[in-house]
C-alpha cells in the first residue's frame, strides 16, 4: 500500500480499519475464504463502504494494465476446474447451430470478449472458450487482456472484489457475488471420450451437421462431425486443464451478472474498478 492509503487508513475508526485488514486478510489467504469473506462484508452497511473505496475507490492502488489482444484458443488456460457441456459445446450442436459459421471467423467474437489474464489464463467467458475450442481449435478470440504481476488467483480475487464493490455502488440488494454450477457428470474437462461421444451424438441436430460441413470441408457427414467434435474436446481436455487447486463454477467471478453491460464488452465502470485495486500478495 501507499503513503496516501496507509494516511487514509489511519483517519478512520477502528471499525473501519478493522475491515481493510480483514480484507488485506482474506485476500492473502485462500480464494475460497476471499469470496467468502467478501460476501459477509457485503451484509454490512459499514463494511460496504471498504469494499467501495478499496476495489477502484480512492483507498486503490494502480496495479494492472488492460488491452484488447487477439489469442489463440489453444494457448489459454482455465482458471476453474469444471466447463459445463449444456452452456458450452451444446450451445453449436442444438440451442443455435446457426451460429456455427462464427466459429470459423478470425478472430472470433462471441457475444461479448473473453476476459484474459497476462495472456494466458482465461478469468471470464469459459463456456465461450470451450465451445469455440471445440468447433474450431485453430481459431483465435478477441480478448480484454488484463496484466499485472498477481498470481491468477489472486487477480480472480481482485475481479471478485471489483464486481463487490460494483454491486455496492448499483446499490443492489441483497448483495451477494452471483455464482453458477455445473450439472453432474457434465463437466468437459473430466469427460471420457465415451461420454463426449455419447452427449455429442445425442446433442448434435441436423442443422448443427448442414453448417459444420459446410465450414469444415474435410467433414462430409454426421459421423465425421461427431468424430471431430469429440477429438477437439479430448485435447482441450487432455492439454488445457486449469492449474492445481482451481475453483469449481460456484467461486467464479460471473461478470456477466454486473449489470448494465454492454453486449461487446465488459462495463467500462467494471474495467476501471479492476485496474485501479489494491496490491495483493
């Protein structure tokens, strides 16, 4: 922290200093324990306030740099340990295989950028991720590449505290990070080739089988796209799995549910709260 924050932090009551050292604490702790923490501050008038001014408020430091940035599918890494295939791959194969043909654009954007870190660690848009992946793994996306000298875990805990502290600013109540699941048995990263094959065969509709042919020219029928399908879903599987001790679903940031937000990017109000935190260990 700097001088400015550390004079900052003395003007306030104890109570007051009580919270950012508990934040301090949470966030130099497990990643599980930070949303947890964060989640229980948000109950609190007072403690909202902290979350307001820490995560991009006057109490911040300048720690991060963003961009937009074109990356490769196949060079990024999960940074949680489940991929639903429901809102991934089945998105192509049955709820819109119309939109097959983006797949194969360059680079690709789907609904909105990936959110990226240093390059490397996907943070926010898996399921876009994957299902682009899985159509088409030469592909590249457009990304809002963030960059900073934090673990990936700890830049997950700066997006958590962002969307906190955004939540608090909208005034939406009850505060609480929003969260997502994954259904069981129905995560791609641990899915054997049999059941990739199975939920593929089962998912996959005749439109989906009309665009993937006519995107891919070396697939002439259904058995070669189920073929394909599954193959590029093994070596996500295979190549591209998150590093040791990942989140599942439930402790991500869900961006998605900070309202408004634009359909091309994230909310420019987000962005700023998250370059503009605090240093974390």
């Amino acid at each position: 922290m700097n001088s400015l924050t550390e004079y900052l932090i003395e003007a306030l009551s104890p109570e007051a200093k009580k919270g950012i050292k508990e934040i301090q604490r949470a966030l130099s702790g497990s990643y599980e324990g930070a949303i947890e923490t964060l989640n229980e501050m948000l109950k609190d008038p007072r403690a909202k306030e902290i979350i307001e001014k820490t995560f991009g408020g006057e109490w911040s430091n300048l720690d991060l740099k963003v961009r937009k940035v074109n990356l490769p599918v196949q060079k990024l890494t999960p940074t949680q340990n489940e991929i639903d295939f429901g809102k991934s791959i089945d998105f192509g194969l049955s709820i819109k295989p119309e939109s097959i043909p983006n797949y194969f654009k360059n680079p690709v954007m789907i609904k909105m950028p990936l959110v990226t870190y240093n390059s490397n660690f996907v943070i926010d848009g898996h399921h876009r991720w994957s299902q682009e992946y899985a159509f088409n793994p030469a592909a590249t996306m457009e990304c809002v590449n963030f960059s900073g000298s934090l673990s990936a875990s700890a830049f997950l805990k700066v997006v958590q505290g962002s969307i906190a502290a955004s939540l608090v600013e909208k005034g939406v109540e009850p505060a609480e990070l929003p969260v997502s699941v994954v259904k069981p048995g129905m995560n791609i990263l641990k899915m054997s080739d049999k059941d990739l094959e199975k939920n593929i065969s089962e998912k996959m509709t005749e439109e989906a089988v009309i665009q993937l042919t006519k995107e891919n020219t070396d697939l002439k029928d259904r058995k070669d796209c189920i073929k394909y399908l599954v193959t590029n879903c093994a070596l996500l599987r295979d190549n591209n799995q998150p590093p040791a001790n990942a989140p599942g679903r439930p402790y991500m940031p869900q961006t998605d549910k900070v309202e408004p937000r634009p359909v091309d990017d994230l909310a420019p109000e987000l962005i700023e709260r998250i370059v503009n935190t605090i240093k974390l260990k």
